[in-house]
C-alpha cells in the first residue's frame, strides 16, 4: 500500500470512529473511487434510518504540513 493510499485510509477510519463516538452506525467504501468514502446513518428507538450522512474524505498536503509543525 503506498503512503497516500494509508494516510486516505487512515483518514476514512478516522473519520468512521468518530461518527461512532457521536452515535451512528457506518459503512467505508474501501477503494470505491466513487462520490463517498463514508456512510454514516443513525436510528431511532424504533429501528428506522432517521438521518444519513454521506461524507467524501479529502487530506491535503497544507493541513499535513500543519500537523507536522506542532
């Protein structure tokens, strides 16, 4: 797996463990190349979807290059 591909990767899971701290079940599309990356979606009591978010998960060099300052 080259670097860029982990740190997307790395990024996407990220990103799914954080919908599930806040509550919500997810999906990750590995390697999809499609629109979205993650699925997140909550239910109700009742079992029903009662909100979905579809989320495109982008890293880019600037907010890396941040990271790596502090």
């Amino acid at each position: 797996m080259t670097s860029a591909v982990k740190r997307g990767t790395d990024y996407e899971r990220e990103v799914v463990n954080m919908f599930k701290a806040n509550g919500y079940e997810c999906v990750r599309t590995a390697r999809s190349h499609g629109e979205y990356d993650v699925i997140a979606y909550k239910k109700n009591g009742y079992k029903q979807i009662c909100f979905i978010v579809m989320v495109q998960c982008k890293i880019k060099k600037q907010i890396q290059k941040e990271k790596h300052k502090k």
